[in-house]
C-alpha cells in the first residue's frame, strides 16, 4: 500500500522536481514504520525580507497520533529536510514507546 503524500503550496505553484524531492523524502521516512497513514505538506512563503523565507510545514498521520514540523530556510528543498529529520526525531520516539 502506498502512502498518500499531500503537497499543498499557498500562493505559488510548485514544480515537478520539487514535489518529486519531498515526495522521495517522505516515503523514505515513513519507510522507517509501516503505520503513517498519509502526509500533509504545506509550503508557503514567508512575508519577511530575509532570504531564509520559505517554510515547509509536515504533518504526518499515523494510528492516533500525528507528528508535525514546521522549519523555514532560504529553498524549500532545505526546509523540507530539516522538518523530515525532526519528524524521524519524532518517529523514532514514538517507536520506542511502542516498544515499552
């Protein structure tokens, strides 16, 4: 069963390399336990002048529970990274409760 990966970009359209780079990234992650139901990704620009003004927002749904990261950087392709490799923080946590 594959996991849905929902990308949606607030005022902005999104290119295929993109989503491909962040679908890749997702499925990878949600590799590491069989229970993610699916994945809400939210890139949005921020208003600020600086040049770290993309966000990536990932909210991941497994079994009653939901894990969330939210990480801003100057390319979405950075934001996106860093909010995956604090969601696996985050997953692996919960597996390890699980395990107790």
């Amino acid at each position: 069963m594959t996991m849905k990966v929902n990308i949606t970009s607030v005022h902005f359209k999104t290119d295929t390399k993109l989503e491909n780079f962040i679908e890749k990234k997702v499925e990878k992650l949600s590799g590491l336990y069989e229970g993610v139901i699916g994945t809400e990704v939210t890139l949005k620009l921020d208003k600020t002048e600086t040049r770290e003004n993309k966000i990536a927002e990932i909210r991941m749904q497994i079994p009653g529970y939901d894990l969330y990261a939210k990480k801003q950087s100057k390319t979405f392709e950075e934001a996106a990274d860093t909010a995956i490799d604090a969601l696996k923080k985050q997953l692996e946590k919960y597996k390890g409760r699980l395990k107790k």
